[in-house]
C-alpha cells in the first residue's frame, strides 16, 4: 500500500491532465553535451535558453505531491532525536514508504511514482530538511537501484523494482572498498562462475555504504574472468544484484559519523554468495560503465537538495538577525551580517538554477550527455574537479586532434578557418555568441552579465587550447592546472543557468524578478572577475602561478612528514 495518498492525488486530478506513462520516453537523436562544449570556446544557447519549463500538467501534479510530503516532514519527523538515537525511527521510515518516496523514481507500472528529474530534484528539496533520510532515500533509489533502472533487463525489473519502489526492500550501492575509495577500478572483490556456469560465487568486503544494513538488495561490483576479443583472459569489472537471502552476505556495526547520523553507514561482507547468472547487470565485463553511469544520473539531485537547505536556513537566520540586537542595533543592521547574507542567497539562488537547468535538460527528448553538469551540480571536491576538468579536456583534445589530422590531410577549408580563427584574435576579436543585443536571447537587464559570459566563455576555450597544445597528453598529470580548469568551466555554467533563469523569470513577470536579476549580476561579476584571474594563472610563466612554489612547500612538509620551521622562542645564541 506505500505511496498509496500520493497515488491517490494523482488519480485524483483531472483527466485532461493526467500525465501519459510514457511521458519521458526518448526517441529522439543524441543532444549535443552542452558543457563539455565550452571547453571549445562554444555555446551552445539552443540548449540552455530559454530556462526549461515543465507541462502545465506536471506543474499541477507536482504540487499535489508537495503538500503532503511537506506536511509530513513538518510535523512527523523529529530530526533532533534522528540524529541523537543514530536512527531514523520505524514509525518515520513507514510514513516515507507509505508516500511513495521510496519509488520517486520508478516508473508507475512498477508500482513508483515515475517522476521526472525535475520533479524528483522538487521533492528533493524537501526531503533534504533531514539529512539523514535524505542520504537514506537518495542511496536507496539514486544509486542503489538505479542500476536495475537503466541497465536492467525487463526480467530483473519486473522482479525487483515493485518491492523497491513499495520500500518492502531497501536498496544499497556497493562499490567502495577499504583499498579502493575514487579509484574504483581498483577494486579486489571478486566473482567466480561456477563450474556449470550458472551462478557466480561473490566474496569480498565493501565499506561506507549508505544503507548497508538495512538493504536487502544489493548492486554490487565486482572483478570477473573475462575472455577478451583477442582470446586472452582478463579481470573485468561486473555489476550484480545481490539478495541478502542469498546467503554469505553479513555486515558490521554503523558508523558513529559526525553528521547524518541517522543513515546506516556500515561495512558489507559477501562470503561464497551465490548470485545466479541472471543477476548480471548489463553485460559480464561491463561494470564499471554501468557504475559510472549510475553516477553520472544520480549526481544532479544535490543540487536542489543542498538549495532547499541553504533556504531554510536563510529563514532560520534572518530571523535571528532581524530580532537579535546588540550595540541598540539589530544584527541584521551591520554590513557585515548583509554581506553574509547577501552571498548566501546568491549561493542558494545560483545553486537551484543549475539543479533545475540540469534536470531540465536531462527530462528533455533525445540522450543529452549532462554527465558533466550532474557532476557540477553535486558539488566540487578534488575527485569531481578532476572528473569534470578531464572529462572535457578528453573531449576538446580529441575534436582538435581531429582538426590537425584534417589540415595535415589537405582539408584547406578546415585550415582557413583555423587560420581566420587566429587572425581575428590578433587583431581583436569582438565575442559574439548572440546572447545580448537586439536577437539576444539575454533580458536587456541582464545584458552586462551576458557580454561578461560571453567573453569568459571565449577565452576559456583558446585557454584550454593553450594548456593542451603545452602539456599534450601529460596535462592528466597536472591537477593544480585542472583544478583552475575545473573551476573556469564551473562558474561559466553556473553564470549560464543564472542569466537563463533570470532572464525567463523577467520575463514572464513572476514575483521577485528584480531580485533574482540582482543576485545573478552580483554572482556574474565576481565570476567573470575570478575567472580571469585563474585564466591569467594558466597562462605559460604568468606571475600569478604559484603553482612550483606550492609543489616546493608541499614537498618540504612531506619529506619530514611535519611542520618544519623552527619555533618562534627558538634561537641560535
């Protein structure tokens, strides 16, 4: 009976605008990858302009599911005692069942809500107000079975997915081993076929895994004996699903965590299970593009999560501040409390716009590559900065090098275009992509901010030329560089989805449009200020790099693994 009343609201709406259960069926050509295109220096607006709007009739269905779910958390979860017992109560985990939260995402014949991204990141903000079910559910259904969800076969589905989406089982994701944390290829669990050939035997220990011990399926990864195209045997990664009725599956104690202490974090250990050969997920030897792909999908949802946090705690705050007096003045009087402020609703504001462009964009027709935006949107520790730097320099390396090869065949077209290319950059170039002026698709309001993205976007593009004509295939080597990289191509999607969300809420006439056009202007000057910055930093023997001196520093610590300078009282007499 789980998501029985939203079930319900939605059966409840209008026949004209009930939703078809085909509604994200993708039949259209492959879209072009909007950001890994600006490592070219190319804007792509098509994609991004106008902001993504979603179907009067999802609007509507949305909100119907809204309500309840903010009730619920209102008024029936008591995060301060989730995170004291280190549990989510039973009683708070049926009430998320019973709203279909666990299935947000399944498609309805399987029993799950089949929202679209843009409707799942809606509901994300709000089950976000508690991070500890909001790990829970996003490892359960944004990883954990997400891969029955795109590469399961109809078979796995049809078994699985309807008891997943009900939450009468719990999903759990287990790649992470205590040798092997980001470099999952490097995994040493191993599965074994059977002499008959139809079963793997899985042994090995998985660790920090969101829902370890509550899941009763598991997608888990795995080395296999593969028989490669040459003939040769190889170890190859492979995706399984795992029943912990299968046997030989234990895990440890959770983890006492400084944070989210409500979700079950723990060690999963897997010894002589026997998972049948139709467990596969894709194809044996295909695991890690099936875990890459997982994530890749499951990353964008951060983003409106961790912008319906900063937004309840703007509301937290602001009243403290505007009651809170010190010195006969309120706090919300001082400039330095607006400046904080201020930066946090440009934060929230820039945070939601690229969430919900991003999914925008992935509910569209076609399979658009938004694995670069997914990571963007999540979050930017090293291992995603590294990601969405290489990823794009992969991307921009190979279609120059597919220029070069062209011009050294004689393909005078391509030649003089390159050569025109750098003549107008000699005798400069005025950057026009198109977004402001009279066809612009920028409001007049925002026009400052969209000549400063244009400009930062063109010369990013002959920044990541530079860096690769230098470092060639090295340029993997040089993460100090990447980061920078990284960081660039950041802030210029970020200044896109502002300006885009702007300029539509504009333009449309909804409330509060001035004050989104000031928060995207603030943000969009200190990027294209920043930006440069880190451009001119990238530039070969620039002053600004101190890149050789932060490696020296770093090594001299390292070598004597302390701090090495000699105390202030020290002396020499």
């Amino acid at each position: 009976m789980s998501g029985l009343l939203l079930r319900a609201l939605r059966a409840a709406l209008p026949g004209a605008v009930r939703l078809p259960a085909v509604r994200r069926l993708r039949t259209a050509a492959p879209r072009p990858a909007f950001a890994k295109e600006l490592f070219l220096g190319t804007l792509r607006k098509e994609e991004v302009f106008p902001y993504p709007e979603i179907s009067n009739e999802e609007l509507e269905e949305i909100n119907q599911f809204v309500g309840p779910v903010e009730k619920f958390f209102s008024e029936e979860v008591d995060s301060k005692k989730i995170d004291q017992d280190a549990k989510i109560p039973p009683e708070t985990l049926k009430g998320l069942k019973d709203l279909g939260l666990f299935g947000m995402q399944i498609p309805e014949e399987y029993g799950g809500l089949g929202l679209s991204n843009t409707m799942y990141a809606r509901l994300g903000e709000i089950t976000s107000l508690d991070g500890s079910i909001a790990v829970t559910l996003a490892a359960h259904q944004a990883i954990g079975l997400k891969g029955i969800l795109i590469a399961g076969t109809d078979e796995q589905k049809a078994k699985y997915l309807p008891r997943l989406a009900s939450g009468e089982h719990i999903a759990a994701f287990c790649l992470t081993e205590p040798g092997s944390g980001s470099d999952a290829a490097s995994i040493q669990t191993r599965a074994t076929l059977s002499e008959d050939g139809k079963y793997f035997l899985l042994n090995g220990s998985k660790v920090w895994i969101s829902n370890g011990g509550l899941a009763n399926i598991f997608t888990v990864f795995a080395r296999t004996e593969v028989v490669d195209k040459d003939g040769q045997l190889k170890d190859k990664i492979t995706a399984f699903i795992v029943e912990r009725d299968f046997g030989g599956v234990t895990h440890g104690k959770p983890e006492d965590k400084l944070g989210i202490r409500g979700s079950n974090t723990c060690e999963v250990h897997f010894e002589n299970t026997k998972v049948p050969i139709e467990n596969v997920i894709g194809e044996v030897g295909g695991g890690f593009k099936v875990a890459m792909n997982i994530l890749n999908s499951g990353r964008f949802s951060m983003g409106s999560a961790s912008a319906g946090m900063i937004k309840k705690l703007i509301e937290m705050t602001a009243e403290y501040a505007c009651t809170r007096k010190q010195f006969d003045k309120k706090l919300s009087e001082f400039g330095l409390i607006q400046e904080k402020f201020c930066f946090m609703a440009v934060k929230a504001y820039v945070m939601e716009s690229m969430a919900y462009l991003t999914a925008g964009m992935m509910d569209r027709p076609g399979f658009p590559d938004c694995s670069v935006e997914a990571a963007m949107v999540k979050g930017t520790n090293e291992i995603l900065r590294m990601y969405i730097a290489l990823t794009g320099m992969q991307y921009a390396g190979k279609i120059l090098t597919d220029k070069i090869k062209e011009i050294k065949k004689g393909n005078v077209g391509v030649a003089l275009g390159e050569f025109l290319s750098k003549l107008r950059d000699m005798m400069g170039r005025k950057v026009d992509y198109g977004l402001v002026g009279d066809r612009g698709v920028v409001h007049p309001s925002l026009q400052e901010s969209g000549k400063k993205l244009e400009e930062n976007i063109y010369y990013f593009g002959t920044t990541v030329r530079g860096l690769l004509s230098r470092f060639g295939k090295t340029i993997v080597e040089e993460q100090l560089v990447l980061k920078r990289v990284a960081d660039i191509v950041i802030n210029l999607y970020a200044m896109t989805a502002a300006i885009s969300r702007a300029s539509r809420s504009i333009s449309i006439g909804l409330r509060n449009h001035d004050h989104e056009v000031l928060l995207t202007n603030i943000f969009c000057t200190e990027a294209y200020f920043k930006n440069n910055y880190a451009m001119a930093q990238l530039e070969k023997y620039a002053d600004e790099n101190l890149d050789d001196c932060i490696k020296k520093a770093a090594k001299q610590v390292l070598e004597k693994r302390a701090y090495t300078c000699s105390h202030p009282l020290d002396r020499t007499f």
